[in-house]
C-alpha cells in the first residue's frame, strides 16, 4: 500500500494559528477581562503525594482515576469487540434467525441514550445478576493477596459491582457500533473471494477465518480505532454511579479545592494523551498489517 508523505501546507499554518490565537484569547479573556486567578500550584498534590509511611511517592486522587479509567476502558473494548465481532458475522449469515438478532441488538442500543441504558444496567445487575451469583460474597471470602489482584486489574471490592456495571454497559453500548463496522467490513469483501474459498472446499467457519476476517480486518481497523477512541471517552459517563475514575475524582477535587478550570484542564490533557497514544497504537498495527501489500 502506498503512503503518501505529510506534508505541512499553508492551510495546516494557518489552522494552527488561528488555533493558538483562540487559546491565548480566551487566556487573556479569564485572566484580565474576568480577572480569574490561576492556581496551578495545587495541581501535582492531587496526582501523586509522597507517603512518609511507605518512603515512596503514590498516586492520588486524580491519578487514580485515570488508572480506574484505563482498567474500564480496555476490559470495555475487549468485551465490546466481542460483542460487535458476534452479532456482526450474525448479521452477515444466510439465516434470518441470527440477522433479526444482530439487527434487533443493533437497533436496540443505538436508539437508548446511553445514560439511560448505565442506570438499567446499574440496577440490573447490582440487583439481580451479582447477588444469584454470588460475586460480592466470593471475592471478600478470597484471601487478601487475591484481593489485591482483583483491585489491581479491577477496582476495590465494594466497588465491584458499580465497576462490572460500568464495564457491561459501555460494552454493551459500543458494540452496537462495532457490528456495524464489522458487518460492513465483511460485506464489503468481493463475491469471488467467498466463490475461491467454497472452491477449494473449505467450510463456512473455514472460509470466515482463513479468507474472509483477515481480509476485512485490515479494512475495518481505522473507523475500528475511532470506536476504541470513543468508547475511552464514554468511560466517564460511568462517573454517575459513583465510580471514581479520571471524570469523578475530577469533579470530587473540583468540589474539595472550589478551582474549576485546571482541573478540567487538566483532565482533559490526561484524556488527550490517551486518545492520541491509542490513536498512534492503532495507526501502527495498521501499517503492519497492510505491510504486505506494498
């Protein structure tokens, strides 16, 4: 695949400026105009303290949050590419059963605000799924040292449930999205690759592996990405049932300290910084894949 060089044009110049002028403009606006005072000074205490305790610096509040963010974040994309991968291929069968199911999933999530959907899910499976099986009640019978592993690669046990809520939801959400994506990815393969693959014998599950999905991968990974981008920036709609990832503790350091816009400021660059490593992530791995066709 061929790849053209960037190049910086007089547009991309101007863009720029004008971009840098509307932040010093809206600086100026605050700081002179509104006579805002700036106090960036307590900003480094709520990212990372040191404990005389343990001798070692540690993270707070803030930083804590963007840990829970990007724990609900990959286990959210994980789940939802599953999700989308399934009812994507179902919506390509031959069968109308699994079409009327991936379209009815689809049409389902797509049409119910998101919000809405995190307080059914929240009440559902707090109130419902968690106690018959009985989650809560395993992990605090684990020993401490499991404990500390699940809170590593989840959240604390009593906020558990809130946090497999948070997860399902965002999952559940954006995987209505990915089906689309990878339904169309499929779809978009030429008939003679299907007629090649059923040529030479192979099944359906054969052809779907080995021709088809690898085929469609390397198509569908950049709109991909941009759902793995957005489903990290959903994340914080968790922040209403009290899950204190990047958006809460945020909101809880805004209401401790009464200073607004640093803190916004600054989750906000702590956003940016992860949609943009995710967004280089994904760029590489599609030049990988696309390696050889040049």
């Amino acid at each position: 695949m061929y790849q053209k060089k960037t190049r910086i044009t007089a547009l991309d110049i101007v863009v720029i400026t004008l971009l840098f002028g509307l932040a010093a403009y809206i600086t100026f606006r605050l700081t002179v105009k509104l006579n805002y005072k700036w106090h960036w000074g307590i900003i480094p205490q709520y990212l990372y303290f040191f404990d005389e305790e343990k001798g070692r610096w540690t993270a707070n509040v803030l930083m804590q949050g963007l840990y829970t963010t990007i724990r609900l974040s990959i286990w959210a994309t994980m789940l939802a590419t599953i999700f989308g991968t399934l009812a994507g291929v179902l919506r390509t069968t031959r069968k109308l059963f699994n079409r009327l199911v991936g379209r009815t999933y689809v049409e389902l999530i797509r049409n119910v605000p998101p919000l809405v959907l995190i307080f059914i899910f929240y009440f559902f499976v707090s109130d419902q799924i968690m106690p018959l099986l009985g989650v809560d009640e395993f992990v605090r019978a684990r020993s401490e040292t499991t404990q500390r592993i699940l809170s590593f690669f989840f959240t604390t046990p009593d906020m558990l449930t809130a946090f497999l809520s948070g997860i399902i939801t965002v999952a559940v959400f954006q995987g209505a999205y990915i089906t689309e994506i990878v339904r169309a990815g499929i779809q978009s393969i030429n008939k003679g690759q299907w007629e090649a693959a059923y040529a030479l014998g192979l099944s359906w599950q054969q052809q779907m592996r080995d021709v088809i999905m690898p085929q469609a991968i390397r198509r569908v990974l950049p709109p991909l990405a941009n759902e793995f981008i957005n489903t990290l920036k959903y994340s914080a709609i968790v922040s209403v049932i009290s899950i204190q990832e990047l958006t809460f503790q945020g909101m809880q350091v805004m209401a401790a300290t009464q200073v607004t816009i640093e803190v916004w400021l600054t989750i906000t660059a702590m956003y940016l910084i992860l949609c943009l490593i995710l967004s280089f992530g994904v760029n590489w791995l599609e030049r990988y894949l696309a390696r050889s066709e040049i």
